[in-house]
C-alpha cells in the first residue's frame, strides 16, 4: 500500500470540475468530494503509476455507488479519469498520490513551517523536532561495488541516458550510477518511477529533478539517498580523469 492518508486541496467542493460532476449527476458537490475520497483512496492503495487495468467504468460507479461517476469524472472540462479499453487511468496520479508525491508534499511543509518558526521567532515546534529526528534516523546503504555491480549500473545508467539525455558533469555522473547501484535493494520502480516523473515535468535541468525524486522516495522508505551515494566507494579511475566510472554513449 502508498499510505494510510491522501491528500485532498481545502475547499476541493469549490473546484470547476467537482461542479461540473454536481452538475451532470444532480448531486451536491460535498457529496463529490466525499465519493473522490472513496475513489482516490482505494486507487493510491492499487497502484503506482495511476493505471488500473481490468477495471473498468461499471466498478468505479459501483465502489462509489453512483452510476456515472466514472463517465462524469472523465467527462469534466479537466478530466480526472480516463477510460481505456484496458481498464482506467487517473491523469498526473504522480503529481499528487503515492510515496514520492506524499514525500513532497512533506518536505514542503516542513519548509514552510521552518520559516514561518524562524520569521516568528518562536524556536522548533514538536512537530519539527520529530521530523528532524526522523531524518537522522534514515538508513545508509554502502554496498561494495566490484567490476560486475558497476558494469549492471552502467547498463541502467545508459539506458536512463537514452531518456533524460547525458548527464554531463561528474556529479550527475555519480548521482546517476549510485542511484543505478541503490536499485537493487530499493527497486527498479524506485528508479522507473523517478525517470517517469522527470519525463513528464520537463523541467530545464533533469537530473537535478531527477534527484529530488529520488530522494523524496528513497526518504519515504527509510533511506538517506544523499550520504548513501556520498558512501559508495567506486573503484579509482585512470589518473587524470574522474573517479566516477564514466557513462559511455554510442
């Protein structure tokens, strides 16, 4: 499971596309948000990415108990649905549900509870004492690297390469392959989901949103992405060149 809590905007009922399937169903929108709450929390529960397959248009007027909820979501002005021949998918689920957007979000009121503490002169709030703790406690993974580990995290590194274009600096070199290194225990839908996300953004500089991805995660699973990478001990390189294997391109 993603986590035992979703996240829902305040004054969600205020929303065009809440109104919108008021509207087409004859309901109230308090009543949309409540059967949206229903719907999202089963679907951050049974998947990752947002794609349901197998289930289909019928299921979710069924879970919610209202026929043509499913139709009513997908056929807003901004659509929250999309019905496939396969099954459904929830548009931009990333953004918004599952570890790495709950992670997010987290750290970004953390912030801002930081700054409205410092501005205010108020000193730390229990709540971010327990969060501080929290960080300090985040595992290290340092597993040793020999010539087979860094060939199969060359292969990965490459392959995400292809997706996010070259890496360029040495520092991104490292980031790249300690993440290709690190997915072996936390997974290669650590690693996938992370490439996804960044490929949907867009954003100017990729690896440095990659890596915001990658460690809102790896910090949502208990583990200290940035001294785990900092920790890896890759073999020397050639004198004169960096210590960090380098990504060949074709």
């Amino acid at each position: 499971m993603a986590g035992d809590w979703i996240p829902m905007r305040a004054n969600l009922e205020d929303d065009p596309t809440v109104i919108a399937i008021a509207r087409a169903l004859k309901l109230q929108p308090d009543h949309v948000v409540g059967k949206l709450h229903r719907f999202w929390s089963w679907a951050d529960s049974h998947t990752i990415d947002g794609q349901l397959c197998g289930v289909d248009a019928a299921w979710v007027d069924k879970h919610v108990d209202k026929r043509g909820f499913a139709n009513a979501m997908a056929s807003a002005p901004t659509p929250w649905l999309v019905i496939e021949d396969c099954g459904i998918r929830i548009p931009n689920f990333t953004n918004w549900f599952g570890s790495s957007a709950k992670s997010r979000m987290l750290a970004t009121r953390r912030q801002q509870v930081s700054r409205s503490q410092r501005d205010n002169c108020h000193g730390t709030s229990v709540t971010e004492t327990r969060l501080q703790n929290r960080t300090e406690q985040k595992r290290l993974i340092a597993p040793a690297l020999g010539g087979a580990e860094i060939s199969k995290a060359k292969a990965k590194a490459l392959e995400i390469t292809g997706k996010l274009g070259q890496c360029g600096t040495a520092r991104n070199r490292r980031l790249l392959l300690g993440a290709c290194v690190l997915s072996e225990e936390l997974g290669e839908a650590w690693l996938n989901t992370a490439v996804r996300e960044t490929q949907e953004a867009h954003p100017e500089k990729p690896y440095a949103y990659f890596q915001s991805v990658l460690v809102a995660t790896a910090e949502a699973a208990g583990v200290d992405f940035r001294a785990s990478v900092a920790a890896l001990d890759f073999p020397e390189a050639p004198k004169g060149s960096t210590s960090v294997p380098q990504v060949q391109h074709a």
